[in-house]
C-alpha cells in the first residue's frame, strides 16, 4: 500500500523516532509497526506503549488531554464550567502556596461568577 504522504514528510521529523523493540504481550505488535499502519493491535498496546505515544502527542498537539469540541448550543455552559473549575485549581495551588492575596482575587472572582 502507497503511503500518499510519505514523500512529503521524509525531511520532517514530524514524530520521534521509537527504537525499541518491545512487543506488547497480548497481540506482539511493536511501536515501530504502529507507526507504519497507525492503529494498534488490542488495547494492552496502550499500556505497553504509553511513554512513545505521549511523547508523540506533546509534539503534534497542545498536550496529552483532550477537552473535546463544545457543541455551539452550549459552548457559554460549558465554556463558564471549565473556567471555575481553572479558577478553582489555581485558588487550591494559591492557598498551598500561601499566596493569601492571590487567593483572595480567585475567591472574589469564582464567587462573581457563582451569582
């Protein structure tokens, strides 16, 4: 099968290479082999090949979490919950931090947006 890009990113290193010939103990694939048909063999490849497919992730993406799309319909909901639960997360690490200032402003602003 032709791979219709692959001429086209021979020059980039677009992912990092991955050597290792671990094979996942389940189905005996290798990370190489996922590379070259991108799909892994069973489930049990996840765990086996976790630290190369991070390290893929970080490099083509933003970071190894996905958030997912917001529907339009309720993108305001959804938007307003991630940033109290952002600003909550921050209040926590500034109260760890005994940065009592900071805390302050998050708990004025969480509290703004609470009604």
């Amino acid at each position: 099968m032709y791979d219709l890009f692959s001429d086209f990113f021979d020059n980039f290193d677009l992912f990092p290479v991955y050597h290792d010939e671990t094979r996942c103990p389940e189905c005996g694939m290798t990370y190489m082999e996922f590379q070259k048909n991108g799909k892994f063999g069973c489930a049990e490849c996840y765990k086996v090949f976790v630290n190369p497919v991070r390290a893929t992730f970080k490099q083509v993406q933003k970071g190894t979490q996905h958030i997912g799309k917001i529907p339009s319909r309720q993108s305001e909901g959804l938007k307003k919950k991630r940033r109290l639960a952002e600003l909550k997360s921050q209040l926590s690490k500034a109260v760890a931090d005994e940065d009592y200032e900071k805390a302050a402003k998050l708990h004025k602003e969480i509290k703004g947006m609470e009604g």
